[in-house]
C-alpha cells in the first residue's frame, strides 16, 4: 500500500499499472497533474503476511487540489499474483 501511495506521489503510471491485479487493472491510467499528496495513515489491515494470499489495507490519504485540501478513505483488497501483491478493488 505504501509503495502504491509513494507511485501517486510520484505519478508513477507504470509502477501503479504493475501492482494492479490483471482482473480489474485499467487499459490505461491518467492522473491529475494538479493534485498534490500530502500525507497517507494506514488504519488497519487483514491478512497480507508470508502466509497469505489476499489482505486488506484500510487507509487515508490526504491530498490538495486547486487550493483546497481532501481526503481519499478506502478499504482495499489485495491480492497475490505470481508471488507479488497487487491491488485488486476497494471494498464497498
């Protein structure tokens, strides 16, 4: 999850699409050049140690965009594939 944020912060498209499961990965990513990220807090996870094959990451990450702050919460759901973690989908 980190690693993703790190990848939005540096709108690292390439590094995103990679760590994107290859069942819900969009054909393609744009992000918008105008939104700064300002911080990220992990609040929870399930799952995701040596032993695991899926885990979730619930998060807040903080964000300015055209002079006002913002906030993204998720809940999302990971996967492993060929041995990585990959971003499936957040949870409704």
């Amino acid at each position: 999850m980190r690693s993703r944020y790190a990848a939005f912060v540096a709108q690292d498209t390439a590094y995103l699409l990679r760590t994107w499961s290859a069942g819900t990965r969009p054909a393609e990513l744009t992000l918008d050049r105008g939104m700064r990220w300002t911080g990220l807090d992990v609040l929870g996870s399930t799952g995701g140690s040596a032993f695991h094959t899926e885990g979730t990451v619930e998060f807040t990450a903080h964000y300015r965009v055209g002079g006002a702050d913002g906030e993204q919460h998720e809940n999302s759901r990971f996967v492993r594939e060929d041995g990585l973690w990959v971003y499936v989908d957040a949870i409704q």
